[in-house]
C-alpha cells in the first residue's frame, strides 16, 4: 500500500508571506513582541515604506511610514523597544536625519541628526544602552572615519573620536566585554584595511588589535556565546571572492583561521543560531550570479556543511532569528527586487 510522504513537512527552507513591498538594502528588527519590522529600502517605492511581520500567523501588514526615504541605514532596537534608524542614501543625497519607531503607536519620529552623513556604515548597541555608529560612505569616495554616540535619553550624538582607518562596509561586533571590534572594509587610499580596531566604552577609545589573516569587504561577522568573533567570506580585490573564515580571540587579540566555505560568496548574511552554529544565507559571485546556497558553521569541529538552499536566491537581504529560533529571510535582490520571505527550521 502507497503511503503518502509530505516532502515539504522535512523541507529545512519553507515559504512564509510575501511582503507587501518588494525591497533589498533594507533593514529588519525583531520587536519586544516578537514581530518584525522591516524598514526603508530600495526601491521602486520601498524607501520609506514600513512592514510587521507577524509570526503568528505568516503575514504582513504595513505600519507608519518612515519620515525619511533610505536605503542601506542601520537600525537598532534600544532599551526601551523603540527602533532607531539612522543614515542611509534617499532622495536628498546621503542622510544625516535619525528616527523612532514605536511599536505602541506605529509610528516614526525624528530625534537628533547625526553629526556626520553617512551609508554603509553599522551601529552598535552597547551595555550602556547608547548606540555607536561607525565607518560609512559621506560622499562618492569621501569615506568616514568619524565615530559619534547616540544617548536615547537625550536624542542627541556626540562626536567620540576617528577610526584610525576611514572604511565603508565594515563590520562592527559588540563583544562580551562590552568593546565593540571594527572589521576590514576597503577606503580609495589604503584599500581593503587589514588593520582590527576595538571601541572601549569605558574611556570612549579606540585602540588598534590583531590584524586579520585575510583582508576583505562585503564580509559577514557573528559573535559567539564564548566571546569569540567569527568573520566569513567577502571580496579581497588581489585575491578575489573569498571562502576563507577567521576567528578573533578578545583574551589574547589575535585571528586565526578556521574552516573554508564551501561557496565562496559576498554580501551574505549571517546568523547565530539558539544550538551555537551560525547560519550563512545566500550572497553574491562574480557576474552578479546571486546564490541560493546555505552553510552551517559547527564551532566544535570548526567545518562548514552545505544545508538545503533557499527557494529564492538572493543578496541584500536580512535575516533574523525569531523568538521560536527559525530564522526570517526577507526580501533582496536576484535579477529583481524580491518581495519574497522564507523561513528556516534548525530542527529539520
């Protein structure tokens, strides 16, 4: 007797709502409720448009528009559940404009520009509750090196200091001791920037650490629950696409290699899971070839193993681990903008 399989029921990658904008260099944050909003982005009317998630039941509903079109900003959820969007590019040029998200209302408000315009950049929420914005583009090939602090109490940035090295597309990981570690990125007059750099908030400085083995851009970094920093792939322009990963030890501040890729990719992203793997999604190749390829990174045994690959591929998406530990892919680019969202199981 024939029995019936429901192949999708062992399926790892699985279909949630579309968005209702289709969209790519946007941002995603996961609220105090568990829902997600997904904000700003290009294009094709996304740049100021805004959506929740809701896990509950797999679908979108739009929510207050941002008062700023903008695309590749950062967004960070405070203290008080608020969602802070800060910079980007929109149709007044790169943005210097700030604003709030509150879940309660649904609605945006302007606080305190940044001192600096900028994109590409990353903000970082420390154990202090201010945010650290870093890095990022103020013009085309004038990069920033400046660093500025947001204090939600007051709406306002102060200026804390330069990076040592100018660089866009950069990573900024806030570590279990509360500094914040700066990785790679590339500026027009030292190029892809090997030098590390950590952010102490204690003495609001910045000093220089160990510099990575593999310099690169368009990379991925995720801290682990032991303190140490895993960075992946990107682009090196002397070597090309990258699958090397290294690991950055805060105790001694020193890289050291780790297990290649099986794909070498950019503009991924990449995800710690509850059971301490980290996820890598999608990306790019050379001939603007988007992957849908997925790896997982098993810290024990320091190896890389190919996972089923997402139904869509894409770059410049975002993921985000939802509150039952799937993780939410949103949106991003393959020959079109993607209006598209899935959802991975760790438990299939």
């Amino acid at each position: 007797m024939l029995t019936h399989i429901d192949y999708e029921h062992f399926l790892e990658w699985v279909y949630t709502g579309n968005m209702i904008f289709a969209r790519a260099v946007h941002t995603a944050s996961i609220l105090a409720d568990g829902k997600v909003v997904v904000a700003g982005g290009c294009c094709n009317g996304a740049e100021n448009r805004a959506e929740l998630y809701d896990p509950s039941t797999g679908s979108w509903t739009t929510t207050g528009n941002l008062t700023h079109g903008r695309q590749l900003h950062t967004a960070s959820i405070l203290a008080n559940g608020k969602v802070l969007v800060v910079g980007g590019e929109g149709g007044e040029g790169v943005s210097s404009s700030a604003e709030l998200y509150d879940p309660s209302t649904g609605g945006w408000d302007t606080t305190g520009n940044t001192i600096y315009p900028r994109w590409m950049h990353q903000a970082s929420v420390l154990t202090n509750g201010k945010v650290l914005v870093t890095g990022g583009v103020v013009d085309e090939g004038v990069f920033q090196k400046a660093t500025e602090l947001y204090d939600p109490s007051t709406g306002s940035w102060t200026h804390i200091g330069d990076l040592r090295y100018e660089r866009n597309w950069l990573t900024a990981s806030v570590l279990t001791n509360g500094k914040v570690l700066v990785t790679g990125g590339y500026n027009y007059q030292d190029g892809y920037v090997s030098v590390t750099e950590l952010y102490d908030p204690s003495t609001d400085s910045w000093t220089t650490t160990g510099n990575l083995t593999n310099v690169r851009t368009y990379h991925t970094a995720c801290v682990f629950n032991d303190g140490k920093v895993l960075i992946t792939g990107g682009l090196n322009g002397d070597v090309g696409l990258l699958t090397s990963t290294e690991l950055y030890d805060p105790s001694t501040g020193s890289w050291t290699t780790t297990g290649n890729l099986n794909v070498p990719r950019m503009f991924s992203t990449a995800s710690l899971l509850t059971d301490g793997k980290i996820l890598v999604i999608g990306g790019e190749v050379y001939e603007s070839t988007t992957l849908n390829s997925a790896e997982l990174y098993d810290p024990s045994t320091g190896s890389w193993t190919l996972i089923d690959s997402l139904n869509s591929a894409r770059l410049f998406h975002t993921s985000s681990i939802l509150t039952d530990g799937k993780v939410l892919v949103t949106g991003g680019y393959n020959v079109y903008y993607q209006s598209t969202a899935e959802l991975y199981d760790p438990s299939m």
